[in-house]
C-alpha cells in the first residue's frame, strides 16, 4: 500500500475513534463523575462518603479462566452491598516474582507481556460494581513485594533477583531498592505503558471505555509509596514529590473524567515528616489525601499484650486520625484512610478465634471518623483492611501458595491475620451499624 492511502487511513480511524470516545461520553453524561468540593468528595452535586473495604483480588477473581471464581465474586460483591459497603480499593496490576510471598499469577510477565485474560477480570469486577452502584479506587504499582511492584521493577532492569523482606529482615534495605523505582528511567517509561494501557482500555464485557466509567472513583498511584526507608534523605524526598506530581499529571492527561490520588499512608510513610506527606498532597493533580493506620505494625500495640499497650495504642491511634484531618482541612482537600485494621485476639489467624479488641478498635475508629464528618470536617471516608469473604485457608502454618483462595491478607502475611471473614458476625455488624450512619450523613 502507497505510503499516503496508510497515512490517510491511520488518519480516519483516529477521528473515528476520538468519534466514538465522545459519544461514549455524552451518552454516559447523565451521571457525573467523582470530584470535590472543597474538603468533601462529591458525587452529582452531594457529598460522597466512601463506605468501603479492601479487596485487591477483586479483578483476580473476577478473571474467566483458571485463576478466577466469578461465582465468588458475585457473591462476596453482594454481601458487601448487604452491610453497606459501597467502594472498593482494589489491585490493578502485577508484575511476576520469584518470591513466595508474592501472588501468582501476575498480570505482567515482563516488559509489555501482560496476561489478558487476567486483566479482563478487573472488567468484569467493574462491571459487577456498576450494577451494584459501588465505586472504586483502582492502584496501578505497589511499594511492597507481595504483588511484585516496584521491586520487580528494578529487577527486570538490573537483572539482580528481588531480596524478599521476609525472608532477609531487611526492610530498610528493601524500602531503599523499592524507592530507587522513582529515578529510574526505564522503569518509568515502562510503567507509564502500563497505566497506558490499564487508564485507556475498553472493558470486554460492557464495552465501555474505562475513561468514561463512573464507577472509577480515582486512580492511585501505587499501594504505601514511600519515599525511601526511613533515614530517606532530602534528595529523595524531592524526587519522590516530583514522581508523584508528574505521575498524577500524566493520568489526567491520559483521563480528564477521573481523580488521581497517591495510596500514601499518611505521616508514618513519610519518616514522620509532616512537610513531605503535605508536598506529595499539594500537586494540582492529587485530588484528595490518603493516609492509613496499622497501630500494630508500628508497634503501638501488642497483640499478645493486649491489656497493657491499649490505651497507648488507641491515644496514638484517635491522634493520628484527627492530626491527619486537620491537615486536610488546612490543605482544603478531602482525605480517605483507606486502610486499618487489628489483629484477631491474641494474634490468631483462625477463624474460630475470637476479635474482641478488633471489633472495639473498629467501633473507635468508625465512630471518630463519623463524629467527625458530622461536625463537617475534612472526612471523604475509610476503607477496613480487609475482606477475605468466603476464602479459608487450607494450610497450618497460614501461608499463601498458588492456587489457595485469595483473601485480603495478601501472600506477605499469614492468611487470616487482619482480614475479616464472612464469619465474623460481631464485626460485621459493627461495620453495618456504622455504613448505614454515613450513608445517613449525605
Ligand atoms: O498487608 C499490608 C498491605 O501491604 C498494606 N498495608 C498494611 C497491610 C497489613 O500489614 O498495604
């Protein structure tokens, strides 16, 4: 074919493409799509309290082949409507690791070689959603090992093979070798292909394009970026505030619908550097805060000492929440913390264990949060860590292998150890309780 006629054709698929992208849009127009509004997530003019879970393996089970379990998932979908759940924080992408504490099958086998049937899981999850009026927030990288992540990242690069954490007890070096992720060129330029391909797809099954689904309440970033370990220098602050102003440019650029936000754990993921966790915040393109809050891994609290170290833990803990709020009221932005959670009592992983001190710490933390949001404050609402649903674990010793159910511990940690199971009736229903005040706040 003559050099000009491909030219002209590449030409008229582009427009009838840009066409049909428009009429998507306006045919999707009667319903808005997330925004703020000052220091509230808005939704068709009212406020928007996400009610919502983690569930990082929704797109996994929502996958046609071997690896899913759509029956699940529609199910485990319903429950959560049942109580009042209406978002989801969920996985997008995985890279492939040789390490036992991370997921197999991943969604990118290397450079470009993405598994379709796997990623066509996360279109049938947003599906589902979508009849069940929920939203989610979708995070497309992970500082952490368990889904390959940034680590990953740099091994394909350098070819050296991950130092699993778990295995070494080397966090700091391994939160060092995840954040050398920010300035490494290939790995961005890899990356960005990535959140190319996850932003502008076309979902198989509804056919709608993911930029003008409004079930997307925003694009995040990666799961707890940090700027590096925690003697993370000043340099390295400054790059990893311009990876994320840069990053969250270049989604908008790529979505003008949807909002960007950072995944970003709050002042504990920032050496305790209010200034930084302000920075990463204060880019035009993260629209909302996020900060999370883990009083056992930091050490607040003792599960095993559960009398002696809870009033510590709850008076570090309620600080953290309300010294967060604040910052986003001084920021005028919404803020989620999008995950908490607390051991089963005595730091069991079985589901016949009890979850006295859990079900209590969620009560303080939803009924702080509520009391807060009443008084109009900077509070866009919270996700609980976890939902493992229906899944049980078939193993002893509590770890994941290929093939066990997925849950929401993820396969760095013992399966069970902050999830909360579809048995979990008194948690269950202290969630409900506080699902149904929210929704009444709007
Ligand atoms: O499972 C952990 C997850 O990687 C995370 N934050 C803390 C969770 C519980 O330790 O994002």
């Amino acid at each position: 074919m003559n050099k000009l006629i491909s030219i002209c054709i590449a030409a008229l698929l582009m427009s009838a493409i840009n066409l049909s992208l428009a009429a998507e849009k306006a045919a999707t127009n009667k319903v808005d799509f997330f925004t703020t509004d000052g220091i509230h997530l808005s939704l068709n003019g009212k406020p928007y309290y996400v009610v919502g879970s983690n569930m990082w393996y929704g797109g996994y089970l929502g996958s046609g082949g071997a690896v899913g379990d759509r029956a699940r998932l529609l199910k485990e979908l319903d429950n959560l409507k049942a109580i009042g759940i209406n978002n989801l924080r969920v996985l997008a992408v995985s890279e492939k690791s040789e390490l036992n504490s991370a997921v197999h099958p991943a969604t990118t086998n290397g450079f470009g070689q993405h598994d379709e049937e796997l990623l066509a899981g996360l279109d049938f999850l947003l599906a589902e959603m979508a009849k069940r009026d929920m939203s989610i927030v979708i995070y497309l990288n992970n500082f952490w090992q368990w889904s390959g992540g940034m680590t990953q990242y740099m091994s394909w690069i350098d070819g050296k093979p991950v130092q699993d954490p778990n295995v070494t007890n080397d966090w700091e070096g391994f939160m060092e070798k995840s954040a050398s992720f920010y300035q490494s060129k290939k790995a961005q330029t890899e990356w960005r292909k990535t959140i190319k391909k996850i932003v502008t797809r076309v979902n198989t099954i509804t056919g709608k394009s993911y930029i003008n689904d409004p079930t997307i309440l925003s694009w995040q970033l990666a799961n707890e970026p940090r700027p590096g370990n925690s003697k993370a220098s000043e340099k390295e602050k400054s790059i990893y505030v311009k990876w994320i102003n840069e990053t969250a440019k270049y989604i908008h650029e790529l979505d003008s619908n949807h909002m960007v936000s950072t995944g970003s754990e709050g002042l504990m993921g920032s050496t305790n550097d209010e200034k930084l966790f302000i920075d990463a915040h204060a880019s035009p393109y993260i629209n909302y805060l996020t900060y999370h809050m883990w009083v056992r891994n930091w050490s607040w609290y003792d599960q095993k000492n559960p009398e002696k170290t809870w009033d510590v833990a709850l008076q570090r803990g309620t600080h953290y929440l309300h010294h967060h709020i604040d910052i986003a009221r001084k920021m005028n932005k919404p803020i989620v913390l999008e995950e908490f959670g607390l051991d089963r009592d005595m730091g069991a992983y079985d589901t016949k264990s009890t979850t006295h001190y859990r079900d209590k710490f969620y009560r303080i933390v939803f009924d702080t949060l509520y009391n807060r949001a009443k008084n109009g404050d900077a509070i866009a609402g919270y996700n609980f860590w976890a939902w493992n649903g229906e899944a049980r674990t078939i193993r002893e010793n509590f770890w994941w292998k290929t093939g066990d159910d997925f849950m929401g511990d993820p396969p760095q940690e013992q399966q069970g150890m902050y999830g909360v199971f579809d048995s979990d009736i008194s948690t269950i229903l202290i969630i409900k309780e506080y699902a149904e005040k929210m929704h009444a706040l709007k």
